[in-house]
C-alpha cells in the first residue's frame, strides 16, 4: 500500500536531475498513457516509491544512451518489463477541475488588473511562466539536436556506400585487367615479355593513381562532413539564439490577456 511520497522538487534532488526535465518525463509517461502520477488536492504531483523506480530506470537509459533514447522508445520498454508497477489514469485522478470557457469569459480585464495587484499572485505567476519558457526552450533545443544527429548519420551512411561501391567497382575492373594480362601470358615469347612487363609496369603506376585519387577522394568527403557539421552547428546556434529572443516574456498582463 502507498503510504510515503515526495513532491517534484525532492524527486527531482534525489534522481539528481532538474525539476523541469523531471517534469516533462512525467507529461510525457502520461501523454504515451504508460504511467500516471498521483496529484494531491493543490494539484502538486505526489511521487511514491514505484514512481521512483520508474524514473530511476527513465534516468538511467537517458545517461547511458542520450538523446538516442526517446520517451517513446522508454515507453514501450516500460510496458514490457515486469518489474514496475504502472498506475493507469483511473488510479490517479487530477483533483483539480479545469475552468469552463464560460467561467473563463466572465473574468474580464479590470477583473485581472486587481488580481495581479496582489504580490504573491504576480510571484506565482511569474514563476509559472518561468518554468514554461525552460521547458519550452529543452524540448526546441532536444527536437534540433535529435533532427541534426539523425541528418549527420544519414550523411555518413550514404558516404560510406558511395566509397564501398567505388572501391568494388575499382577492384572488378583491377581483375579483369589481371585476366586479360594472364590471356596474353599464354601466348608470350622473349621478344613479348618485355612488352608485357613494360604493361605491367604502367598497370601498376595507373593502380597507385587511382588509389591516390580515392585517398584524396575520401579526404574531400571528410572536408564535406565537416562543413556540413559547421553548418549544422551554425543553423542550431541560430535556432537557439531565436527561440531566446521569441521566448523573452512580455508583461504578465499581456501573456494572460493578449490583444486580440
């Protein structure tokens, strides 16, 4: 029976990640409908000891492989094992009940204007928005890292099959010329072998060539991936730096009551 539970901020200290990473876990565990947290009557997430668990095991697989490892991927890992224990939406109710569109309607501006008089409310809301802007910044930053690691690997894979086929497609030719030499070998004599070995010899200078040029070949492929890594980091430095600047908070009059 769950008798002992922690909130966010303590959950958070002892798996020793923030609060926010913490907290998008959970949304997300819900959002793929794995595992529901239990809330108490302030709506503030209560985490008992097969939670625990489960975000240890969350943690763990993120350290260990990074943004390679998905919620998704988790999720469906977390449905298959049998040591946890997961709680369905039914067994963790939200006590809070959402406000009506007609209810929301009725509070107009002169209304808000009083309540963001009041010191502790504009503090709360404050922090409210706060901690949306980060979340919202880590997912944009984890989605343009995810996209640019996956963009690299495709980039390196296909390379890596252009230089495979170039490399067969080199050899096939090297022994058919090999076979059309031994062809001639049958019907050498002494006024022929030098001719032959004479074509050896430029068959072996044109082989050191052609290796030369797939040597300088592959360096220019490596130049262009690390332009296109250059351009990559550019594009994400660009990205975040705009996510910073369209992230930056209006007046909290005008977020909760923008003009329309």
């Amino acid at each position: 029976m769950e008798v002992e539970f922690i909130t966010l901020g303590d959950a958070s200290e002892r798996l020793k990640v923030p609060p926010p990473t913490l907290r998008n876990w959970t949304d997300q565990l819900e959002e793929f409908d794995v595992h529901y947290v239990k809330r108490n009557n302030r709506n503030e997430r209560m985490y008992y000891d097969i939670d625990m668990q489960i975000f240890e095991f969350v943690r763990d697989l993120k350290q260990e492989y990074g943004r390679k490892t998905t919620m998704k991927d988790i999720s469906k890992l977390l449905k298959t094992d049998d040591r946890f224990v997961l709680r369905s939406q039914e067994d963790a109710p939200s006590p809070v009940q959402e406000p009506s569109n007609k209810t929301a309607d009725l509070m107009n501006a002169v209304d808000a204007e009083r309540l963001m008089e009041n010191q502790r409310v504009r503090g709360m809301v404050g922090v409210i928005v706060g901690e949306a802007i980060k979340q919202m910044g880590q997912e944009v930053l984890e989605a343009i890292h995810t996209q640019w690691d996956k963009d690299r690997e495709e980039l390196k894979e296909t390379l890596r099959k252009e230089v495979i086929q170039e490399i067969a497609i080199g050899k096939e030719n090297m022994l058919q010329e090999l076979h059309t030499l031994r062809e001639e070998q049958k019907n050498w004599n002494e006024d022929g072998t030098q001719k032959i070995l004479s074509e050896l010899t430029t068959f072996k200078e044109e082989q050191k060539q052609r290796d030369e040029e797939e040597r300088k070949k592959h360096e220019e492929e490596k130049e262009k991936i690390a332009r296109r890594d250059a351009e990559l980091m550019k594009s994400l430095k660009e990205a975040t730096d705009k996510q910073k600047e369209n992230m930056k908070p209006k007046s909290i009059f005008a977020k909760l009551f923008g003009n329309k």
